[in-house]
C-alpha cells in the first residue's frame, strides 16, 4: 500500500472538492498563496485567509461541503501542515524554500504561472502593507517586491515590459521566485523578529466559544477544539 504525502492528500482534496461551484486553488496556487501570507509584512490570522482558497471573493457560499467534522480537521489540519512547512523554511540557516510549481509534461517546462497567481491574491487581502516594503528603503527587498509584481503582470497577461524582458523573467522565474520570497521573509523577519504562528501557537489559547480559527464558521468548541 502506497501512503501519499501530505502534499499528496491535500492536492487529491483540491482537485476533487465536493462542491457544484467549485473555485478551490489548485496546490500550486495554494503554495503561492500561503508563501504570500507569511511573508506580508502584517499577519493575516487562517479565519482571514483560509475561505480564499476556496474561492476568489472569500464567500462562504462556495466553501466546500465537508462530510464531516473530522474530514474538516483533517483537511484543515494538512493546509497547516503546508503553512508550517513554508513557514519553516522561510527562516534563516533552515532548508530552501521550494516553491511547487507544475511541470508540463510534454517539454519539462515549469509552469509558475500559477504560483504567482496565488501569491497575487494573498497579496490582495492587504494591499496597503506591503506600501512599508516600498517604504523602507530596503533594496533587495524593494527589488524583490517588484520582480514578483512584474511576474504578477506577466501571468495575468498584463505586463507593460518589453517582450524581450517578459521572455527573460519567464525564464528565470523558477529560480528567483525563491530566492525573492526567501528576500521578502528575511526582511520580514528583520522587521519584525516574531515568526509566523504555527498551527500550535494559532489554536492556542482560543476560547471555547470564541470562532474556530480555521475559518469554518463554527465556535472552535465544536470544530478544532472537540477533540
């Protein structure tokens, strides 16, 4: 018997989520995504972020139909998993950041055009805090700022570049994506010194009563905090 990954479990979710209006992100879109979240320059809790993977507007009408609360815990818990996994490499002197990006399987070309998609919506939930990066006077993480905004432009088919330019960053684009987001984080982390919340520390001194972190809607008593 063959066990899947985490990774594995949760893509399998995301491309079969049981629900008619289906917008969930596909895994290379949840990666960019949540690589995004953690290196925003303010925190975004998981009851912010979390209805946005399963549709572009955050709505609650379209969140998947769960088939029941462990199958919540279990797919709630693996995009934790994912959150933590970036999280930690993301800090210094800890193993690369490696991005998941998918693979077209006719030329082995990467496809990171997804990705950027992702993190273009995490950076939409805050727009205005990542103006402190501009601000800052920092270069590399200005730079940095503007090469992933430009990749932004190019995935959305919305970039002003020359087409020469445009066809160099898509070629570069699985290397620097990494190295640009691992540049974002270390000034994150300089800025502010408190790393992103694991899943432990988020779930921690929640109330009973109080709304499950998670984003479900449901008092955490009842969701994370029943077992």
């Amino acid at each position: 018997m063959v066990v899947k990954s985490t990774l594995d479990q949760l893509e399998d979710f995301l491309l079969n989520v049981p629900d008619e209006h289906n917008e969930s992100m596909l895994i290379e879109e949840l990666d960019g995504f949540l690589a995004g979240v953690i290196v925003c320059p303010d925190m975004i809790l998981p009851s912010r972020w979390m209805p946005y993977i399963w549709s572009e507007s955050g709505s609650e009408d379209h969140a998947p139909v769960f088939e029941d609360l462990k199958q919540v815990q279990r797919i709630t818990g693996l995009i934790m998993d994912h959150y933590n996994g970036i999280a930690m490499s993301l800090h210094p002197n800890s193993i690369p950041y490696e991005p998941v990006f998918a693979v077209d399987t006719r030329n082995e070309d990467v496809l990171w055009e997804m990705w950027a998609e992702g993190f273009r919506r995490a950076m939409a939930l805050l727009p205005a805090s990542w103006l402190v990066i501009v601000e800052s006077g920092d270069q590399a993480a200005i730079e940095a700022l503007a090469g992933l905004r430009s990749l932004i432009a190019i995935a959305s088919r919305e970039s002003t570049l020359p087409k020469p330019d445009q066809n160099h960053l898509t070629a570069k684009a699985p290397d620097l994506i990494p190295e640009w987001v691992e540049t974002l984080s270390y000034w994150r982390l300089a800025r502010n010194p408190i790393a992103p919340a694991s899943a432990n520390a988020i779930f921690k001194g929640v109330g009973r009563n109080d709304p499950c972190p998670c984003g479900s809607g449901k008092k955490y008593k009842k969701c994370h905090g029943a077992n």
